[in-house]
C-alpha cells in the first residue's frame, strides 16, 4: 500500500498598478497586443490566471500615492493576506520615487519586509533590495539625490522623451528579485540585503545596508528603537576557544623531528637501530666556514717571483 501525502499551499498575489496597457510596453512585459488599452492589473490577472489558474489573483487598479488610496493600499497589506493576515512580503516594480516612497511609509508603519527593485534610465544598469524596518536601511535611509533635494521627478522627464529600455536588463534584474524572493518565502540559501547588476562590466556588487539613526521616516526610528531593545535582550552566546591538543606519538623508533630550516640547530648523530649505518658524517658548518675564510696572502713576492715557483712545480 502506497500513503501519499498532498501538502497544499495556498497562494495569494495582489497587485497595484494604476495605468494602462500601451504598445510600447510588449517589448519588456509579458503583455500582448490585444490587451492595449486594458488597466495593467486585469491584463496581469487574465494572463497569470492562464499560467497558473490556483493562485488567488487580487487586482487594486489604482494610484498608492494619493492619501485616499493610501490608506486602502495599507489596509490590504495588513489583512489582505490568507485568512484576513497581513501578507508576507512585498515586491516593489515601480518606475518612479513617489511610489516607492509610499511603499516604504506603509511597510516602516505596518512592520511589513519588502523587496525594492529598479532599473536605471540608461537601462545597463539596475539593482534590488531587502528592507527590513529598523534591522535594514530603508529607502528613506540613504534617498537617491532627486529625492533627498525634494525635486519633483515630473520637472525632469521631457515629454515625447521616453527612457531607455532593454528587455534584457530588465529580464535580470527581475530574475535576481524573484530568486530573492522565494529564498526569503521558503528559507533556503542565502537571501541578499542588496544586490546591484552593471551590464557594461557584467559586475553584481552585493553589500549590507545598515539604518540610518537620522533617518528622516519617523516609523525607520522607531523600528530601530524596536530592533536595538530586543537585540540588547537577547542573551549572548558564549564563544569558547578551543585549546589545541599537542600531538603525542606513541613511539618514534627513526628519531625523526620537525624543526625551522632557519632556526641554527646542532644535528646530533640519531641513534641508529640495529642493521642501519651511517653513510656519511655531516660536516661541521661553522668550522668549514671558518677554513674558507681563512686565506694566505703573500705580498713580499712579486709577479714573476710567483710564475718561476708555478714553473718549478
């Protein structure tokens, strides 16, 4: 008789977007032609229900960074999980520092982890990024520059101008943030605190991010505040050092010994055992150096002196 056991996990993706499906996304996303002008969620939904029709699939078409919504969109991470629980992990794909500064006000609010991602504007670059509330720098910890001078990111994009591109980046980047992601949700290897990708020098430079103390998020210091007083409660471990144990033979019938080449040791003849002779006697160093030093010159005889005695021999 064969038992079989079926563990069954329930999974529940929700997603956020307020935009809409355009042409010119087909050559980076999974869209197709004929979802243009659908909102990107359901266009999301109708496609990975296809994929995978056991998932439970909640769309939320609109804008988290307007207060209203704001609020809604902190609602669902709170009780929007299994069972009316907050979810488990937030991934962040937006495009712009006014969404991602609203995922990280709700995340450092809620204690909610949650992985940051983003491609650079030249499209060669890219990086993703565990958020931890006060165990990990949050977004708000170290802003890029357009953020920390409080420059409206709209003022900067010409319009007709779109950013550049690449399927590929993209493609990498959102493998690296996918792989991070299930290492944290079903706990094996390592998951990574920040991992960045150069497509110019195939470099991915990987680093811990601390918290900043004078991080401007009021919520990032009160979870440090939060992580530094369960740290101190937690007992130490006590490392104790191994002693090394001399290595003892039981026996060393051929005298045999370790000692420095550089270290002036006097060699004593070993004590041989019976049928073993010595072949030779090493000389004695010191005395041999001591004759090679020792020259006689003889400066009374001159040159021709010394041609008639080589002559004579």
């Amino acid at each position: 008789i064969l038992s079989i056991e079926i563990y069954v996990i329930k999974i529940k993706l929700l997603l956020f977007d307020y935009d809409k499906v355009e042409l010119a996304n087909m050559n980076r996303l999974f869209f197709t032609p004929d979802q243009a002008g659908m909102s990107k969620v359901e266009a999301a939904k109708r496609t990975l229900e296809s994929i995978n029709p056991d998932v439970d699939f909640q769309v939320h078409n609109y804008n988290i960074t307007t207060v209203q919504n704001f609020e809604s969109f902190s609602r669902s991470l709170i009780c929007g999980g299994n069972d009316e629980l907050p979810v488990d992990l937030v991934l962040s794909c937006v495009d712009n520092f006014e969404a991602r500064m609203a995922i990280n006000t709700a995340c450092n609010e809620l204690k909610l982890n949650w992985m940051e991602s983003g491609v650079s504007e030249n499209a060669v670059s890219g990086h993703i990024q565990l958020i931890k509330p006060g165990q990990t720098a949050c977004f708000a910890c170290a802003p890029p520059l357009v953020v920390a001078s409080n420059i409206d990111e709209k003022t900067l994009k010409r319009d007709g101008v779109c950013a550049a591109s690449l399927p590929t980046t993209m493609a990498v980047v959102a493998g690296l943030l996918v792989q991070n992601a299930l290492k944290y949700l079903l706990g094996f290897g390592c998951v990574s605190h920040y991992v960045g990708y150069n497509a110019m020098q195939d470099f991915f430079p990987s680093m811990a991010m601390k918290p900043n103390p004078s991080c401007t998020d009021s919520n990032c210091q009160k979870r440090q505040k939060e992580y530094q007083e369960i740290e101190a409660a937690r007992p130490k471990e006590v490392v104790e050092e191994e002693k090394e144990e001399e290595v003892v033979h039981e026996s060393n019938d051929w005298g045999i010994s370790v000692v420095d080449e550089d270290d002036p040791v006097e060699e004593e003849a070993p004590d041989l055992v019976q049928g073993i002779k010595a072949a030779y006697t090493i000389p004695d160093k010191s005395v041999s150096k001591e004759r090679g030093d020792e020259v006689d010159v003889e400066d009374d005889r001159s040159l021709e002196e010394l041609m008639k005695q080589m002559k004579s021999l």
